[in-house]
C-alpha cells in the first residue's frame, strides 16, 4: 500500500465563540463572507457555504479559510491534531487575496453549474 503525507500548507482561522465575542475581533475574511451570505448565524451556530455544500459550525469550532479562499469548519479536536500555530516571519507568501477569493468562486461557479446540469439531465 501507498502511503501519503498531507503537505504542509499554512491556513487563517478563527475559532468561533459566539456571535458577541469579546476579542480576538473577526478577521476580515470572516466578515466579508457574512456579508455575502456564505457564513450566516443560526442561533448560536453557523451555517457555512462551502465546496461541498452547507455545513455547520457549532460552539468552538474552528472556522478555516483554505489556501484558495474556502471556507468550511472544523471540530476542535481535529484542528488540534491538525495544525498549530506558526509565526507570521516563517509563512510563505500566498496568492494575493483578491486571486483566491476569484478562485474560490469561480471553482464554486463550476460544482454549482455542474450540479444544475446533473438535475436538469435527471428531469
């Protein structure tokens, strides 16, 4: 069998503590995606339009914004597992946020465009 390594990659995120959270303040990202309706409050949870479809984050729950933008949560103990901390000097420089942000849209234009065919050939 063929084993693999996941690659390390550097990723923001936020942990989410509620909608009146004291600080850390939201980053950017975050807000921009309440605005146009990708993360959206559901009582003390968030509904979240990722790649996959909609997903919820809950209470402590870690909410990532992947390499091209993405957005989608993660359980703490995932995240803990998973990533950890790194300082601001060793993070490689990424794709300006404005090419990410297109990426990430244009990639959800197409799984979108792709589901809407599916449907209409099974109608």
């Amino acid at each position: 069998m063929t084993m693999y390594r996941k690659k390390p990659i550097v990723i923001e995120a936020v942990q989410w503590l509620g909608k009146y959270r004291p600080e850390p303040a939201l980053p950017t990202w975050f807000l921009e995606a309440e605005e146009d309706g990708t993360i959206r409050l559901f009582g003390d949870d968030l509904v979240i339009t990722t790649l996959e479809g909609e997903m919820t984050a809950s209470l402590n729950d870690w909410i990532i914004q992947g390499v091209k933008g993405e957005l989608y949560p993660c359980k703490p103990d995932i995240f803990e597992a998973t990533y950890e901390p790194v300082e601001p000097e060793t993070v490689p420089a990424r794709r300006d946020d404005a090419d990410s942000k297109q990426l990430a849209l244009e990639e959800r234009f197409e799984k979108e465009k792709a589901a809407s065919e599916k449907r209409q050939a099974t109608s």
